[in-house]
C-alpha cells in the first residue's frame, strides 16, 4: 500500500467565512475520502491480526451492558495504521452510527492533546521555563500563598489545589426556590433541591453583556471568567504532594495566553492544528461541525436543563467559555493519534517539525519524585495493576491521558506505538462508571499488546 498521511488526503473544506478572529467551517460529514480510511496490515508491523479481532468482542461486551453507546478504536504501530474502527451509535435512542468523523469531547484528554502542546511550543520557543513561577505571568496570584507555584507543580499535579473549582456555584443563588418558578431555563437542581440562577450573571438571551455561551439556552457574563480566577486566588491549598486538580491546567491555559499573546484555541491552531490538516480536532464545535457529527455526553446535565452535544461537558470549562485548559476540545480518534504520533516522532510529522526533539524527551520522560506523574502526561504504575490507567503489559516508558467522558490515549515509545480510544460513556448520565468497572480501555490496550506475541 502506498504510503500517504491523511491530511494530504482531504478534501477542500465546504464552506468558509468569518466569525469573529476564528475561522468558521462547516465540515461535512463526508470530508474524508475513502482513500484515507485504508490501512496497513498488522502483519507488516510485527502485529496479528487474529489477536486484534477480540477487540470487537471487548467492546461489544461493554455496549450490551450499556457502559457506553458507541466509541472509536485507532491504533498505529510504526506511524502506520493498522486498526481504525467505529462501533454502535451516538445515543442508544438514535440510528446516527459513530463514524471516522464523529467528534467526540476529550475531556481531560484535551490537557495533553491541547494545553500542554502550547506550553510545550512556548518553552520550546524561550517563552517560558519549567522553574517558573506561575505568578510571573498570572498577577492576580501574587502576594498569595500560591506566588511561587512553578509550571512543573502545575504539571506534576503537585501544587496542593483541590480536584476541581466548581466555578458555577459562583453563579447560583443561595436558597431554594421552587420547582414551579416561571423561567425552567434559568433553575438548577442538585441534590433534589431546585436552586436558581443569580440573573446578574446568567441569561437565557445574549446580550453585549451576556456574551458568553455555555448551552443552546444559557448565557453567562462575559466578565465570569475574572471572577472564576479570583476564586482561584482566593483557593485554601492543601500539602503540596501528588493531587491531581483540574485547576492546575486551568492556569497553565491562562499562562499559555499570557505567554503567546493570543487565545488557547487560535494558537494551537495556527502552530499545531491547521498545518497538520486536522479537521476533526477543535474548540467549541459547532463552530466548525454540524451539530449531528458530535456525539452527545448527557442526556440531561444539572446545570443547563438538557442535553449536552457540542458544548464542553466538564462544568468549569464550560463556564469558562468551553476553551480551557482542562477541558474543552473535541476530536476524532484519527486526529488524536496524529497529534500523539508528531510527539512520538520527536516532533516531526510528514517531514514538518513542530517541536524540538529535546523539547518532546524532557516533556515525555521526566517523571515527578513520586513517580506518579510526568510532565502533564499520565504514567502507568508498576506493580499495581488494580491502581494503573494502563494495562499490566504497558512499559513504564509510556505517557498519555485519559478522559471523563470515556476517553484514552497511550503512546508507547519503546513499541512505537499509539492507541487511541473515545467514547461518551457519559450519555445518558454519567452517574455509574461501566467503562472503568469493566477495564474495557486497559482490557483493548492488553491485547494490542499480546498481539506482538
């Protein structure tokens, strides 16, 4: 088989104009030739092909007890593809089949598939340095107890925040109201006691002052985002070990836009995204993609009275306007794997570099004093395979992330390669974890593995 990159593949995209700084497109669900869907065999990559077939039995357990509606399944060995598989459908109500070009939210996985490529390109760049402290670029934590928070406490996790800020209870009245209120739009309800919204700082219109969206109906102050870092400051740190907090990417995001002038989104698409023709990998997807090309991630979410299908689910990312460094990226599984394999490739893709090679070793090897943590990327846990996000035949030399939402990514250095998964397990509710119950990530990962055998 000829060998050929995807991007070099795609077809023009159908329609494009302006909005605002960002490039709008509406890409059609058939952008992707036939050509690019082709593959190699595992057999041409020391893998067997007999083996890789029980991952459709994995998945297939996992539909039938419903821990999730459908995923993708992608995997290259030596920069070349050799499993690339859609399977069930967007909801279990609808006959919308997951396809290449379904986006799926990445949740977490988009710290490491976004924000951290910026800080990676940034301090590859001389912008910033690991030994930094945070407030050289973020005032509003000087003369705080978090003043010499560095950017490797951020990406080790070590800089004792709490898990999450939850930065919507900024936003919620105080005391109950009732379930009869007029405006259903503008209520919330946790813990089967119905709250309602401060209307100084949600509407169900935009406005020039309402300008942020955060649901097809929910509109949030544009200003929201200030005061969310002022929570932050105003944040009680916890011991400075191993915490793994949303709010530690949350500032890296801020730093990365302080340091590079511009906005998170706009700038991973002009270094990263864009030059390597990824079309299924974006901030706020509707943007870019219809509505019917991205799988919904709740049914009915808490906070904005419906279902969730191209808003971020992730609460404070949502809040902060569905571009955050925690949260808020969406993609297809072939356009992650891409992503994973330029970091792979010691920065280079299709003969273009993105990153130096030094850059991509220190990010990708170094690993915090606990041994939990890399830079940013996940690790696997060596002898605790009841504890580890990866299977129990990954080598320690493997980094990557996982997702809330029902999502993975593992890149093996050693194997040469990279496994993509995405789901949204979280649709209806993400009430009962299945997919981690039932190992159906890691499960898939152990048989890539004994297909080397």
């Amino acid at each position: 088989m000829r060998k050929t990159r995807f991007f070099a593949l795609l077809l023009p995209i159908i329609l494009q104009g302006l909005a605002g700084n960002r490039l709008f497109a509406i890409v059609s669900a058939d952008t992707i030739p036939l050509e690019a869907h082709q593959l190699y065999s595992p057999e041409e990559v020391g893998m067997h092909s007999s083996t890789l077939k029980r991952i459709e039995k994995i998945v297939s357990a996992g539909m039938k007890a419903k821990a999730f509606p459908g995923c993708q399944v992608f995997i290259m060995k030596d920069g070349k593809p050799v499993y690339d598989r859609c399977f069930g459908s967007q909801t279990y109500e609808s006959m919308q089949m997951v396809t290449p070009n379904t986006l799926y939210d990445l949740a977490s996985l988009s710290k490491t598939t976004g924000t951290l490529l910026a800080i990676m390109k940034l301090y590859d760049d001389g912008k910033l340095q690991l030994s930094d402290s945070a407030s050289r670029f973020l005032p509003f934590l000087r003369s705080t107890d978090k003043e010499n928070i560095t950017i490797t406490d951020l990406l080790f996790h070590e800089t004792g925040f709490q898990a999450s800020l939850d930065c919507y209870r900024l936003t919620i009245e105080r005391k109950a109201c009732s379930d009869s209120t007029q405006d259903t739009t503008l209520r919330v309800r946790m813990n089967s006691t119905t709250y309602q919204y401060k209307p100084s700082w949600v509407s169900n219109l935009p406005t020039n002052t309402f300008s942020s969206q955060i649901s097809d109906s929910l509109f949030i102050l544009g200003t929201f985002h200030d005061s969310a870092m002022s929570m932050i400051a105003r944040t009680r740190l916890r011991s400075k070990t191993y915490l793994y907090s949303c709010i530690n990417f949350i500032l890296l995001k801020e730093i990365a836009e302080i340091a590079s002038g511009r906005p998170l989104d706009l700038y991973l698409d002009s270094v990263f995204y864009k030059p390597m023709g990824l079309i299924n990998m974006t901030y706020l997807p509707l943007q870019t993609h219809p509505k019917e090309a991205i799988a919904p991630t709740l049914k009915r979410d808490f906070l904005r009275n419906g279902v969730i299908e191209g808003y971020v689910h992730d609460p404070d990312a949502a809040f902060l306007g569905g571009v955050s460094g925690n949260a808020g990226l969406f993609a297809s599984t072939r356009d992650v794997a891409l992503v994973n394999q330029m970091l792979l490739n010691a920065g280079e893709l299709d003969g273009k570099r993105y990153l130096r090679a030094e850059t991509c070793k220190t990010f990708t090897t170094t690993t915090s004093a606990s041994g939990r943590r890399g830079l940013g990327f996940d690790k696997p846990i060596p002898g605790k395979p009841g504890h580890s996000p990866c299977c129990v035949s990954a080598p320690n030399e493997v980094y990557g992330h996982t997702g809330y939402t029902g999502t993975c990514c593992w890149v093996d250095p050693v194997n040469k390669l990279v496994y993509v998964f995405l789901s949204n397990r979280t649709y209806p509710n993400d009430g009962v974890n299945k997919l981690a119950r039932m190992g159906i990530r890691t499960d898939i990962q152990e048989v890539i593995y004994q297909s080397f055998k």
